[in-house]
C-alpha cells in the first residue's frame, strides 16, 4: 500500500475553450494534481463537480447560462455534502465581484493575469482551506466584506458563543486570521512555530462549524472581534 498523498483534484470551468486547455496543461504537469473534469458555463460546472467530486473548482466568473457566482453558490453553500473548495480567477479586479464571490463561498480569488506558478500555489492554499486573495485586492478587503454583511445589531450573544467556544490562545489565532496574517506570520508574532498555529487553525475551524479562513475571517468581523476600520 502506497503512502503518497493524494493529488488534488481539479475541476477547471471557463467559458473560453483555449483558457481551459491552457490551465488543463497547466495542472496537470504538477505532480500533486489531477484534472477531473472541464466545463464552459455554470451548468456543467454544478454537474461536473457532483459527477467528479473534485477538490478544487477553478471559477471564472463571466460564464453563459449560470454564471461563477451562482454556480459558486450552489456548490459550496453550508449545507452542502462534500462541498469543493471554490477558486475564482476572473478577469475583473472588481471589488463587488470579490464580495459577491466571497459570500458565495469561494475560498479564494485571483485574477487571470496571475503568473502560473501563483495559479497552481492558489489551489494548493484553497486545498488547505486557508483563504486566497489576489495581491492587488488588500488585505482590508474581507474585512470591508464583512463589515458590509454585519447585521445592525453586533450580536453580543454571537460573541459571547464564539469567545466561550475558544481557548485564549486560540481566540488570539483566530482575530490575528482576521487581521490578514498568514500562518508564519502569525507564529512570528506569537512566538510558536508554523505547525503549531496550522493546529490552532484546525481546532478553530472544527468548534466553530467553519469550512475555511476565509468563513473564520467573516464570522470573526460579523462578531466584533476585530474592526475593519482603520
């Protein structure tokens, strides 16, 4: 019995066929990848995924018939069974294309001009489940996301659930998350080493019911944790 990891599995959807041959190519050069399956427009990207099962969706946004954004939606909404981690590459360095991606569900973002190699490092970060944004869109961004999804009341009970559901160390993990740091950073800053935060993040993710950083930076926001202002 072999113990090599499994490759990840890639789902690529774009509606322009060269893209999607290039990034097929792309992929699966890698040794740690497999190209499961193609799709052109939202439909076949909702069907290929339950057909295939993929860890990976590659999403561009401006898709025929159904479009990234709602096929996003329906793919990795809560309730959904085994859902896909969903990486959105878009032409459209458009902040409500973030928001709207974001709130679908998509674990990261970059744009199309990206250079491959940060292509294929993406789907790795998202396969992690920690969260993706393109470099031209700020770290401030999820925050502003976040602030614009907060209810009117701040839910001091929600808080209350969330800071007595943690331990000290890992409610510190969780606001440096939301502050935008990654995971050497953030054991930098606390002095303990990258594997060690990698097991706060878990522990994070697993108590609160999260898929992903990027639902952990969201609740922390919506919660009052941090502050997107500045």
């Amino acid at each position: 019995m072999s113990d090599a990891p499994q490759p990840i599995r890639v789902l690529v959807c774009d509606d322009q066929e060269l893209v999607r041959t290039g990034y097929v190519t792309i992929f699966s050069a890698q040794p740690d990848m497999e190209v499961v399956g193609e799709a052109g427009n939202g439909h076949e990207a909702v069907r290929e995924a339950r057909r295939s099962h993929p860890d990976v969706v590659v999403m561009d946004i401006r898709m025929p018939l159904l479009d990234g954004i709602q096929a996003t939606r329906q793919l990795a909404a809560p309730d959904a069974e085994n859902a896909p981690k969903v990486l959105v590459v878009t032409t459209f360095n458009v902040d409500a294309y973030v928001y709207d991606a974001l709130r679908a569900g998509a674990s990261g973002f970059l744009l199309k001009d990206a250079p491959p190699a940060e292509l294929v490092n993406g789907i790795r970060t998202v396969a992690r489940g920690e969260a993706l944004l393109a470099p031209t869109v700020t770290r401030r961004l999820i925050g502003h996301f976040a602030e614009h999804l907060r209810p009117a009341d701040t839910s001091r009970p929600a808080r209350e659930n969330v800071v007595r559901a943690l331990t000290p160390r890992e409610l510190e993990v969780l606001q440096l998350i939301a502050e935008g740091l990654s995971n050497g950073e953030i054991a930098a800053a606390m002095f303990i080493t990258p594997e060690t935060v990698k097991t706060y993040v878990s522990r994070i993710l697993a108590k609160l019911g999260l898929r992903d950083r990027v639902q952990a930076v969201v609740l922390a926001y919506r919660v009052g944790l941090v502050s997107s202002t500045p």
